[in-house]
C-alpha cells in the first residue's frame, strides 16, 4: 500500500465511531448520507446512516458497486485527502483555477450536475442543470422538474460532480 494510502487509513482507523458526511457514488449518481463511521480497512468502508440503515462495501476505488468520493468529519475537514475543501469563491480567486472552472463548467453546461455544498448545519446536495454564473453565485435547473431556477452562493460550493463521479471544481 502506498505511503499516503497507509496515512489516510491511519486517520479514518482514528475516526471510527465518529459522526461523518459520506459522498459517494452508486449506479451513476452521487449520494450525501450522514451516518456513523462503522468500520474501514484498505478496500472499503462500512458507515450507519441516522435512519439505522448500514451500508456496507463503500469502495476507495472506482468500478466497485458504491465508490467513496469524501468523507468529511463534523469539523468539515475531508478525511480522504486529510485537509479543509476550498469553497468555489476561494478556487476562482485565483485567476488561472478561475479560466479551468469556468471551461469545465461550459463544457458540461445542460448536463445535470451533482452540487456538494456546504450550510450552517452541516452538508447539503442538489441536482440540477449548470445554467449561469453570476458575481457571486450560480445558477441551477432544479432536478426533477428542472423547471425551477435556483442560485447557490460560490461560498458554499464544495464539488460539482458530473454523472462520471469527476470533480469539475477540484482544480
């Protein structure tokens, strides 16, 4: 096992029996369950949802069943790559991130994307279609109807993933 793999299985043996956001992917669309952290090893992990619901066989890498994207504790710090998430207002503060965001977003514009952001109580998601960027927010077409628009502030945006799992913003 690589030297950082064997790091980050170090911190999440640390965090088992922790409260944690779980982002992964399942059948092509990307789920944010809040749970228990059960067990890990260096394959997959296994997690409780509040509802009692365990979810076994969370996968670390792609082509599994379910594949593990973050795992943020409840200080919002991203136990896989062991550090805080820039929010989207920090990555376009640079101007070279700004122009890699902008035309991965172009790119996927009318695609319904997958949006992690980040609230005063904790996580949240939303689907939707990528329709506009303003000065300070974006624009979405709610999924299902994607008749409504709604704007999610650049503060609060963690990850926009596509239906392949890709970070769009992970710059």
């Amino acid at each position: 096992m690589p030297a950082l793999l064997v790091k980050i299985y170090e911190i999440l043996k640390r965090h088992i029996g922790t409260e944690a956001y779980f982002v992964y992917m399942h059948n092509n669309k990307i789920y944010l369950d809040e749970g228990i952290l059960l067990d890990v090893d260096e394959e997959h992990i296994r997690m409780r949802e509040k509802s009692g619901l365990i979810k076994d066989n969370i996968y670390f890498e792609e082509g599994y069943p379910r594949t593990l994207l973050n795992l943020y504790n409840t200080k919002y710090i991203d136990l896989l790559k062991a550090k805080y998430t820039d929010s989207m207002a920090r990555k376009i503060m640079n101007s070279e991130l700004q122009k890699t965001i902008v035309k991965n977003l172009k790119f996927n514009m009318g695609n319904v994307l997958t949006y992690i952001c980040l609230t005063y109580d904790g996580f949240e998601i939303h689907y939707g279609k990528f329709k506009n960027m303003r000065i300070g927010d974006i624009v979405i077409t709610k999924d299902p109807n994607l008749d409504e628009d709604f704007s999610i502030p650049y503060t609060s945006v963690l990850h926009i993933y596509n239906s392949d799992g890709e970070d769009l913003i992970n710059v």
